[in-house]
C-alpha cells in the first residue's frame, strides 16, 4: 500500500506534463497579444476607481492559457486518429493521456475559461462564449470547420485576432467597447486569416491524403500565397485610411509604412510559398502585429479626444 501511494506522483508526472503539452503555451501569444490591443485601444474608457491593471492581467491570463489553451485541448481530442497517422508521439495517441481524460481537460478548461470570463463582465463572457463555441465548431463533427481553408482560417482569425481584441477593449471599458474598435478588430481578424493561411503550406501532401481543402490543396501553392497576401494587405489599408480620416495621420502613415515593408517581403515569399512561409511567419507576420499596435494606440488618443 505504501508503495502504490510512493509511486502515485511518478506516475502522476507524465500525465501533468501531457497536460500542458495539450494546451501548447507556443500558441498563447496571438491572443494575449490581440487582447493587450484592445485594452491599450480602450483605455481612455476605464473608469478611475477601477483596479486596471490587475483585470487586464487577469483578462491576459483568459485571453491565453485559458481560452487558447483549452482551444488547442478541444483540437488534439478531435484530431487523435489523425495524429495517430501523422503524431504518433503527440499526448493523446501516444497514451500519456490515457481514456477520456484530455477530453474531461478540454471540458473543465473551458468551463474554467468561461467562468473567469463571465467574472471579468457580460460582454467578456459572451464573446468568451462565442470563442469557445467557434474552437468546438472549427474541430468537431459535424462541422469540423478546419477541413476547408475558408472557413476554418476564418474561424481562428476571428477568435485569436478579432475576440481577443474585443475582449480586452471590453475589459477595459467595463462594458461595450466604442464602434470604431469594434470595427478595427474586425478589420484585423479578417487580415489573420492570410496569417493562418501561411500554417497551411507546410502540409499540403497531407492534407490531400486526409481530405483537407486548405487554400493551397484548392487553388495551389502560388495562388493560395496570393490570395493569403492579398487578405493580409487589404485591411491593414482600410485602417490606415480610417486612421487618416478620424484626424490621426501619423499614426496611419506608420501603418503605411510597415505594409509597405511587408509588401517587399511578400514579393519573396510568393516565388517560394512552400519554401519561404515559415520565414514570412516570423518576418511579415511580425510588422502585422506590430501594425496592430500601433492601431491601438491611435484609437485609445480618438476615442480619448
């Protein structure tokens, strides 16, 4: 008895670590970062008396380890048999988390991540809400939204990019943040669906095999980075010429600008999609996001002023 009590926390190990493998904390920053967007945008609406800092550090930890991390839960439990082909060493088909348990993990991180939402104001917890059901939708049946490159890039777009900024405005604000965020973060989640259409290329064969219509498996590669440009270029324009017309020049010529320099970068990734997207990723993707700030702070002096 005593031995089986001793040897309960060695075996308890490999299980925790799986754990966290699940929640893959390499993907947490996407939406921490969309959510430090919309609070800094909304941070002329926060109300004095209000404990800021310490509610946008608990929104962060929503916007990240629970929200995202219970996504990438949801995704590995419905994506198991395909990993047992593709991953075999991944937490679910390998065994460290054995039976059901990542799917109790997905169903109890995500009743967490609802909770602290809620607890954060209505607004967050309904676009919480919303977040959670679009990650179920983009991974399980019936809709299984990922097997198509339009519609799945656009679900994880929508909730990483645009939700995570809604919800930092929002927790902010302490309530329904101002229409041009609102719009601004829709602007930019329709951009980060070319951002997701990048991940794409590097399992083109695969994804073939598996039936997957990705943007590359349906129009190819060079198409596909195109088209992936294109989405990315257009919204980021739009803001830089409503940046222009709300009396906020300075900060729409640096958006100019770093679209300008991703358009230089996007001429090299296009020669080479397959080759070359992961060095966009890290390169192009880079002055997106940067460009997302920069936005931020231009709405929090309007909506100030």
């Amino acid at each position: 008895m005593s031995r089986l009590i001793a040897d309960t926390p060695t075996r308890m190990r490999p299980m925790v670590s799986a754990g966290i493998e699940l929640l893959k904390p390499i993907t947490w920053f996407a939406p921490m970062w969309a959510f430090g967007c919309g609070a800094i945008s909304a941070r002329s609406m926060a109300e004095p008396d209000r404990q800021t800092v310490w509610i946008v550090l608990a929104g962060i930890v929503l916007a990240g380890p629970l929200l995202c991390g219970a996504s990438q839960v949801v995704n590995d439990w419905f994506d198991r048999h395909v990993d047992a082909i593709n991953e075999p060493n991944r937490p679910i088909p390998s065994g460290r988390m054995q039976g059901r348990s990542a799917f109790y993990l997905a169903i109890v991180w995500t009743a967490l991540s609802l909770a602290v939402a809620f607890a954060l104001g209505p607004w967050v917890g309904l676009a919480s809400a919303l977040g959670c059901l679009l990650s179920f939708a983009y991974s399980a049946p019936p809709l299984r939204l990922k097997r198509n490159g339009w519609w799945g890039n656009a679900a994880v777009a929508f909730a990483y990019e645009g939700l995570a900024w809604f919800t930092g405005a929002a927790v902010v604000a302490g309530g329904l943040p101002d229409g041009k965020i609102i719009f601004v973060a829709y602007l930019y989640s329709i951009g980060a669906h070319g951002i997701m259409t990048l991940n794409d290329f590097k399992a083109i064969e695969g994804d073939v095999a598996l039936g997957v219509r990705s943007l590359p498996v349906q129009y190819g590669a060079k198409a596909a980075a195109l088209i992936a440009c294109f989405v990315m270029a257009l919204p980021q324009l739009l803001v830089a010429a409503l940046l222009f017309a709300w009396s906020a020049p300075l900060y729409g010529l640096a958006i100019l600008v770093l679209v300008a320099g991703q358009a230089m970068l996007m001429r090299r990734f296009v020669e080479d999609p397959r080759g070359r997207a992961p060095w966009y990723n890290a390169t192009g993707t880079s002055l997106y996001v940067l460009g997302m700030m920069v936005a931020a702070f231009a709405l929090g002096g309007i909506i100030g002023s």
